[in-house]
C-alpha cells in the first residue's frame, strides 16, 4: 500500500512516499480504508524527534494520529464494527511507527466510533485528536457550567474553536483571543473576539470587567502570565501548550464516550470542524508546511487519501 513515511527524525523535507506492506489484522483489531487523515502540531513535533525522550520510534514510521475510513475487515473478537461501517479514530500509540498516513491501517476497535453523518471526511478526520483536547480541557478539567465566562487564547486554531463550540453547548459565555483576520469567524461561532497583543486585558476587562470564570490556552507562548490579571478571584485555568504554577496542562486521552459525545454534537449542528485546506496523500510534505507556517484561513489541514 502506499503510504507516507519518515527514516529519520526532521521537518517536512524527511517525508516521502512509500510502498510498504499492508498492516495485519490483530483479533481485537479494524481493518480501515483510509479517506482522510488530519494533521496536528503533534506530528511535527514528534517527527522531529521532540518526543525522543518519552518514546521509542520504530523507522521507518507513519505519522498520523487522526483518521477517517471505511471499515474493510474486523477482527474475530470484534462484534462491534462491521465491514463498510464509516468511523473515526484517534490512533495514538507509545511508538511511533503505524500512524494514519497511509492507505489502510489496523486499528483496536477501541480507538473508534461512529463518523458523524453529516461531515465530510476531512470533517471526520479532524474531530478525534483536536476535539477530544477541547472536550477534556473544557469539560473534564475547567468543569465549565451554564452563566460562567471563559476566555480562550488561540480561538480560532484546531482545538480553540472546537473548545469555544463546546463552550457554548455548556451555556458558557465565550471570549476568545486571535488575529484581525479570524473575528469574523469567531463571531459566526458565537464568540466575542479579542485581539492578541499588548492590549489583551484591557480589551477583555473592557468587556467583563469583574475577569473571567475560566481560561484555556491553546497557543503557549508566555500569555500564562497574564491570568492574574484576567481572572476573577477563584478563577481556573489550564493549558495545551505550556506550563506554569497552578495551571493544569491538558494531554487528549482516548476515550470512546467523549469521542461519540462529540460525535453527537456534530449530528446535532451544535459542532463543526472547520477545514482550512485539504492535500492528496503525496503533498504530505507541503501540507506540513502549511500547517508549520500557519494559514490565513482557520481550520484543520488535512490529506485526503481514498
């Protein structure tokens, strides 16, 4: 099958495509098609080599944590998927080496549910990874309730804009910080834009002047330290892209109850995926690009496989 692969750790220039072998079919395992594959900040990092520390990387190894496909086989202690079924999965391992890039994966059947029926396939492969960060992040750690006000830095990326939806589903009030260009946007999603920048906690006290109930950083880069001047007295916050006293960093775990309710959401129209750009399988290298030097359109990159 082909599929994309790196032989060393660096940046895009290391990927190529590949003929490798079609991957085996475990017994509690998925045979998938793939149709679409998201990429993450992840993906880059890992490949790299960031994440050499914590595990190991059989080469050559497929990136790729997020998928969509069609079911081609099941294994024969699976009762639960049926071939031709249409699903999602977060396929994350502790080695690199079968990742979503590729063609066709095997997958435990516990990395999957439902693809939601209204979204494409590129829609579908963007929801796991991104919308399991945000649905924990907002849900299981801010513990966000109806009435309360959240601030989200980075908005309008892959996992802001899904913890901003998911915000609103919980009767939140939702300010969220980002470029000029992606306002418009982050209206259409019921958010109340603010610029980054240096006038970041007045624009915000200009709108809530008491601070928020709630902060969610999705972008890092030292705005950690502005919480004290955002939040009011008990307020909460945690983070995907950075560290600090008191701030709990969130890590997306797989789990297939949060996955499905996020699944429902989409069905229901209270969550969309937004899709910046879509590349064929063998321009892997060109979409990591684009996903390293930002896009001027908010949304997931993603491959289209199948």
């Amino acid at each position: 099958m082909k599929s994309i692969i790196y032989r060393r750790y660096g940046g895009p220039e290391v990927l190529e495509l590949a003929d490798v072998p079609d991957p085996k079919l475990a017994q509690n395992s998925v045979l998938i098609r793939v149709k679409a594959a998201a990429l993450n900040p992840a993906d880059l990092a890992l490949q790299a080599g960031l994440g050499a520390s914590i595990m190991d990387a059989w080469f050559p190894v497929i990136p790729g944590w997020d998928v969509a496909g069609i079911v081609e086989r099941v294994g024969a202690g699976v009762t639960e998927f049926t071939a031709g079924d249409e699903v999602i999965g977060f396929v994350r391992e502790e080695i690199l080496h079968h990742g979503t890039y590729a063609e066709r994966i095997s997958v435990p059947s516990s990395m999957l549910v439902r693809k939601p029926r209204n979204a494409t396939w590129a829609q579908g492969s963007g929801l796991p990874l991104a919308g399991l960060t945000a649905y924990q992040a907002i849900v299981h750690t801010l513990k966000l309730t109806r009435g309360e006000t959240v601030l989200i830095h980075g908005s309008s990326g892959g996992v802001g804009s899904l913890a901003a939806q998911i915000s609103v589903t919980c009767g939140a009030r939702v300010i969220g910080s980002g470029s000029a260009s992606s306002h418009n946007y982050l209206r259409s999603i019921a958010v109340e834009p603010v610029l980054y920048g240096d006038h970041l906690v007045r624009d915000v006290r200009a709108i809530i002047p008491e601070g928020v109930d709630a902060i969610l950083d999705c972008v890092g880069r030292g705005v950690l330290a502005l919480n004290p001047q955002l939040g009011r007295a008990g307020y909460r916050s945690c983070s995907i892209a950075d560290s600090a006293a008191g701030v709990t960093t969130v890590f997306a775990r797989m789990n297939q109850a949060d996955l499905l309710r996020l699944v429902e959401l989409v069905e229901a129209g209270s969550l969309t995926v937004a899709v910046a750009a879509t590349y064929p399988l063998e321009d892997a290298a060109r979409a990591q690009l684009a996903l390293r030097d930002g896009g001027k359109k908010p949304g997931k990159i993603v491959l289209e496989v199948g």
